[in-house]
C-alpha cells in the first residue's frame, strides 16, 4: 500500500496527453505556464537555481524529464547514473513543481540551437 507521500509524487510525474489536459485548463484559467526540460542526472544547485528561476516566470512550472534512451545518446553509454524513475521521482519531489512528464524521445528540434515540446 502506498503513502501519502508516495501518492503525492506519483500524482506529479504524468504522461503527455495528461500535460497537455492540464495546460489547457490552467490556461483557460489565465494562469502562465512554464516548460523547461532536461536530464537532470546528479542533481546539483545549478539545476536548482534554474529550476527556481524557470519557476519564477510564470504560475506553473512543468519540468520535461528525457528518458534514459535519450540520455544514452546525448551524453554517451555510461549515463544516465540515475535511472528516469528514480529522476522522475526526485523531481516530483521538489517543492518547486508542479507536474514532472516523462519524455520518450528526444524533445522536437525547433532550430539548431532550440529544443521545445509544444502542447498546444
């Protein structure tokens, strides 16, 4: 049986489609929606700070986590050190969060330099 705690966290990390229902609702409710994404592996203060600052942009902070598949290929064989589950998890955990997704692949390519997933 799970805990309340455990509840709580499991209830942050959704998939996609669920993140999408949940923007267009806070959106319809005219709050401002935030996306950043990353690995997230060996969380540091830099992750944190970023976090804090991607936070302070808007009313809701959705934080895009890639897979592990996806981490393999950007940062080689030996990552990630965490499993996705377990990052997933640390996410959800932050108090800064408001739902932590899990992305399958990497994030679409906008530009050479940019990478964003668009729900809406």
């Amino acid at each position: 049986m799970r805990t309340d705690i455990e509840n709580t966290l499991l209830n942050k990390i959704l998939d996609l489609p669920s993140i999408k229902n949940h923007v267009l609702t806070w959106q319809a409710e005219g709050q401002k929606v935030v996306f950043t994404n990353g690995v997230f592996d060996l969380l540091h203060i830099g992750h944190l700070t970023y976090m804090a600052k991607a936070a302070e942009l808007g009313d809701k902070l959705i934080i895009g986590l890639n897979s592990d598949a996806s981490v393999k290929r950007i940062k080689g064989d030996d990552r990630p050190v965490n499993d996705q589950n377990s990052r997933a998890a640390l996410l959800a955990a932050l108090f800064l969060l408001t739902r932590s997704p899990f992305l399958r692949k990497i994030p679409l390519q906008i530009s050479s330099k940019h990478y964003c997933l668009i729900y809406w």
